[in-house]
C-alpha cells in the first residue's frame, strides 16, 4: 500500500518509523510548508517524492491513505480535502478543535466511502490493554475512582513549535494536547464520562495563551469518579513522558497502579497468593501498532478502534471541559 505523509514534524517523524517497519507499507511521498525539511525527511524515510503545497501530494493517484500530522487546527480542512480525493485518512489526535471540525471530517470520509482513524495510540498502549484485561477480569470489581496524572516541562520544545501557544490554533492548551490522551484512556478503561468540572492553575508559562496547567473532576455514567491532571510546566526528577503516566484505579475489591514499566495489583483476590501482583509488560511500539491496525482496516474494510466517530466522543469531554472553564468550573454535561 503507498502512503503520503503531510506534516514532517515530530509526529509525522513517528508515523515515518512506522511505515518503514511494516514490509506491506511503502511511504511514496511527503509534504511540508518548509521545503528544505520535506526534503531531508523524503531522504531519509525513502519517500520518492516530496512537497511543500500537499493538494499536489493529494493528487498523486498511486497514493491510497495519507497520515495527517499537522497542528491542530489544519486537521480538519486536510482531512475533508484527503477524503474528496478518495484517500484513507490516518489524522493524528486530536482530531479536531472543536465538535463541527470534528463532524465535517465525518461527514466527508463517509460520503467518500474511505476510512477515517484518529491515530490516539494510548488504546494500542500494552498497560492499558492488560489494565483492560485485569478489570474485565474482576481483580478489582468495580472500578469507583480513577487518577491520572500527566507531568511534564515542556517550554523548550513548545517555544519550537510556536503554534502550540496560540490558543486559537492548538484548540487550548494542556487539556487539550494532553487530556485527549488520558480522557481516552480513561473512556477505554472506565467507561463514558457524564460530567466534566475544568479548573486552570495560574500559569507557570506566559508564552503560552491557553491553559499550561489544568485539573479535571470526572463523573462517569456508571458513578466512579476521575481526576485528572495535565502540566506542561511541572519540573520532576523523575521523567514519565511519552512512556507513560502514573494511573490509580480503585475498585471495591482492590486497587491497580500503573507505572510506565509496569502494573501492581493489590486486593482482595490477590491476598490469597500474595500481598501485591507485579505484572510486567513488554513494551510495544503503539505508533506502529496503531498504523498496522490503520493498515488492517483498510484492507478489511472495518470500523476502526478510534474511529472518527468514537474519537469525536472523547473530543466531547475536552470541549466540555473547556465550556466548564469559561464558567468558573461548573460541572458540565457532556453533550456527545
């Protein structure tokens, strides 16, 4: 299958890796607004061609499905234009700024009958899916509080990609570039999210105009609760990202804890054996996971696991986050 990538920054650098490992994919073409970087990127991935204006790669028959890697606000608009000239999308997360972003990218892959995934590669994410496994499995019953916590400093490598601190252009800020991820996964692991209270820090990075620090109280469908926190400006020893976040899930049985390395169980199931189970997980790769299931569904002709449709309901939280914030943290219902 030939693919085109649009966007040669850091994300389109790890779809590049990915398509080079599978033996069935073959990364035809690039786009970049920056010529010189589309270029290199082309030399180095073995692209055979590249541009700087990505309707030319677009028009290139050869090309089945193109991976979007682009800021957030072009996802939309390069995902409609990819759908009418009857490409297979692949369109990095989040998917859109808004929920009417959101619709349009459904709206146009469905009229031109092509596959449309959100590439959100914490649902490809080993400890997620053994977490999964573990809850289905009753280690802890029922799930009734849900933490996650994603800390990092990030000001250098935000400053490199200045659109991230244009609040209008990234969507908002932490809550969305990194709550998308955990509210994901917390859907994945918990279930659907019934309500959402926002709160903004004060500001640890004042280049940045959206929220670089923000909590979230979650109320789920089924009565649990979440809190989540996301930080672009918390200075730790000990680094967590991309790895991973700490996670705690407790249930009325016991409790697991998530670790980048690995998962502790602890409860009453497990009091049997022993005091604590320690699962170790090997690690895989997620963006090459989550493109040959991209692959796969093409080929199939399924439903992807993040499809537009089930992306766009974790998009919902975050939007109904950000209406919470405008309204001094007032929890708001999530309107999917």
């Amino acid at each position: 299958m030939d693919v085109g990538i649009i966007g040669c920054g850091w994300a389109g650098e790890q779809h590049a890796r990915s398509y080079a490992a599978l033996q069935d994919m073959r990364l035809l073409a690039v786009c970049d607004i920056d010529g010189g970087r589309a270029r290199d990127f082309a030399a180095k991935w073995g692209a055979e061609a590249w541009h700087q204006d990505h309707r030319r790669l677009l028009a290139d028959p050869r090309i089945e499905a193109v991976s979007i890697c682009l800021p957030h606000y072009l996802h939309s608009v390069v995902t409609v234009e990819a759908a009418e000239a009857g490409k297979h999308v692949l369109c990095e997360k989040p998917m859109a700024n808004n929920l009417q972003e959101a619709d349009a990218m459904i709206a146009a892959t469905r009229r031109a009958e092509v596959v449309l995934m959100i590439a959100e590669n914490v649902r490809f994410h080993p400890i997620n899916i053994k977490i999964r496994e573990l809850i289905r499995g009753g280690y802890i019953g029922d799930v009734f509080l849900a933490r996650i916590f994603r800390d990092h400093e990030k000001h250098d490598a935000l400053r490199e990609s200045p659109w991230f601190l244009d609040k209008e252009k990234a969507g908002g800020g932490i809550w969305m570039s990194g709550g998308i991820h955990d509210v994901d996964a917390l859907r994945m692991l918990v279930g659907e999210v019934e309500t959402v209270a926002l709160f903004q820090a004060r500001s640890a990075f004042p280049e940045m105009r959206g929220d670089d620090t923000a909590a979230a109280l979650l109320r789920f469908v089924n009565g649990a609760v979440g809190v989540v926190t996301e930080s672009f400006s918390t200075k730790t020893f000990r680094s967590l990202y991309p790895m991973g976040c700490p996670m705690f899930l407790n249930g009325n049985l016991g409790t697991i804890t998530a670790l980048p390395e690995g998962i502790e169980v602890y409860g009453d199931r497990i009091a049997e054996e022993s005091s604590m189970l320690r699962i170790e997980v090997d690690g895989t790769d997620t963006f090459v996971e989550e493109i040959r299931h991209f692959a796969h569904c093409i080929r199939k002709e399924e439903t992807p696991l993040t499809s537009g449709e089930e992306e766009r309901r974790t998009l919902a939280v975050i939007c109904s986050g950000y209406e919470s914030l405008s309204k001094d943290g007032i929890p708001v219902n999530v309107r999917y």
